[in-house]
C-alpha cells in the first residue's frame, strides 16, 4: 500500500491509524485472556500504574503554572473527602479554568 503524504487521503489515513490501534488493543486483550496473570505480575502492574501516574503529575507540580497547582490540589482534596475520581478530576478542571479566566 502507497498513500502518498499528501493532503487528498487525511480520512483514509485516520482509519487506518483507527484500525490498527484497535486491532492492537483489542489483540493485547485476546492473547491476554490466555496468558495466566500470576500474583507478581498483578503487584507489578499495579505498581506501574501509580508510577506513571506520578510520573505525569510530577512535573505539572513543578513547572506548571498556578493554575496546575490549584487544580491538582482541588483534585486531591475532592479524592480524598468524595472517593469519586470523575468528581475529583472535573473539580480540578474546574478549578484551573475558573483561575485561568479570573487571575
């Protein structure tokens, strides 16, 4: 297959950047459902999750503007108080916007 790069197939292109992501996805899914998932790989993905968790919030912590810092701090105080992580994000998108427009 040859698609030039070029701005006549951007659909095309899309669908098959669509395609294959969700071949790869749901194929990750497939051949794990016959893999056995032992006790120390679960402690390890568990693990992994809170890492790039961190890894992604570090450096908004530390380089973001005051808006970042507010709508981290928003998202952690509503996490800890509600224990609903969809409340506690919209909070601290909330957050960030009100201080963006405002300050």
């Amino acid at each position: 297959m040859n698609i030039e790069l070029s701005t006549a197939y951007p659909l095309t292109i899309i669908a098959i950047m669509a395609l294959v992501t969700l071949v790869t996805r749901w194929g990750g899914v497939f051949i794990m459902s016959y893999v056995p998932i032992t006790d120390t790989a679960q402690r390890f993905i568990t693990a992994m999750s809170g890492s790039v968790l961190v890894a992604l919030l570090a450096p908004i912590a530390v380089e973001g503007d005051n808006g970042a810092r507010l709508a981290l701090l928003t998202t952690l105080v509503v996490m800890l108080v509600v224990k609903k992580p969809l409340l506690a994000i919209a909070s601290g998108i909330i957050a960030a916007a009100l201080f963006r427009q405002y300050f």
